[in-house]
C-alpha cells in the first residue's frame, strides 16, 4: 500500500490470524445438511475444477521450460482455491443458503482438500517441492493426513461441546466467544503443524 506496510513477520503472522479467523466464520455460517444435499454437484466440479487447472497449467508450463516438478507444483497452486473469499462474496450476494452457492462453498472446500492431497503427493514424490518440506514418504504423508481429519472429526464431534459447555459456565465477558476463538486457534495451530 504505497510503500505505508511493510511485509514483516508481524504482517505475515496477522495476515494468517485474520485468514482463520475469516474461515473459522465461513464454517459457522455453513449449513451442513445443505453441503450434504449438493454433495455430488459439488464433487462434479470440484474435481473438474482441479483436473483443467493442474492439466492446462502443465501444458503451458511444458511451454516455458519449466520441470515437471515445476509445472505440476504451478498447476496445483492453481487448482486450490481460496474458500474465505469464495464465502464472502456469496455472503455479500445472500446466495451461500442457495442451491448454486452451497454447490459452490463445497466444490471449494472440496477443491482445497484435493489440491493438499495432490500437494502431498509431489511432495512425497520430489522431495522438496515449493519450499516445502515432506517426509519424502508417501504413504506416510497420507496416514498424516488421515490422522488429522480423523481428530478434526473427533474434536468436532465430542471435544468441542465439552469445551464450548465448559465456556458457558465460566463466569468471563463472553466466554462462549473467547473458547470458540481459543478452538478456531487451536485447530489453525493444529493444522500447520
């Protein structure tokens, strides 16, 4: 912004914060029986929406010399979509309730979710792909995962009404609010590691 913001780790730390924060909203404001019920439209294009990007961006990248492992790591940076943006904008337009925007808040979510696997794989495969560090092992990598979204589940399931009941009870400003921040937190922290 005309040179007044530095990009510092101060910028960079707030800037993930406020990305959390954004997603951790756009999962309360979604219906989940309604992302079930569109769950096949939303799978159609979301595979659709990794397949053309990672295949056309490869082409192309086949064009301007780049590696394979270059080409394939710019076509999945490509395929992953940014499902904060996608739910403001139909927040703005009072459609995320609506067939076409539940169709299109799980084509991202699923979208991302393919484009981190697909990431994982190369990663598996070449080692260190984009700066980013894997074990190198695939099947590793994938247990990883798996263990993750198994926990996310469990958490989701039986942990956070423990610890959203146990916020009700204790007698601080808005205390729902503050455990449901310390659970988006924990579950970002969570997922960078």
């Amino acid at each position: 912004v005309l040179g007044w913001v530095a990009n510092n780790s101060f910028m960079h730390t707030f800037s993930e914060i406020g990305v959390i924060i954004l997603m951790f909203m756009a999962g309360l404001e979604s219906d989940l029986d309604l992302l079930k019920r569109y769950l096949k439209p939303s799978l159609a294009v979301a595979v659709f929406g990794v397949i053309l990007p990672v295949g056309l961006v490869y082409w192309f990248g086949t064009f301007f010399d780049l590696t394979t492992e270059g080409a394939l790591f710019l076509g999945v940076t490509f395929a992953a979509t940014s499902v904060s943006i996608t739910v403001e904008v139909l927040k703005e337009m009072n459609k995320l309730t609506s067939k076409e925007g539940s169709t299109i808040l799980g084509a991202a979510v699923i979208d991302d979710i393919l484009a981190v696997l697909i990431l994982s794989v190369l990663i598996s495969v070449y080692g260190n792909v984009g700066g980013a560090n894997g074990t190198g092992n695939l099947g590793l990598n994938l247990i990883f995962q798996v263990i993750y979204f198994a926990g996310v589940y469990v958490i989701f399931k039986w942990l956070a009404p423990i610890l959203m009941s146990l916020g009700e009870k204790l007698e601080v400003p808005a205390s729902v609010v503050l455990m449901s921040l310390v659970m988006c937190l924990g579950m970002g922290y969570l997922a960078d590691l």
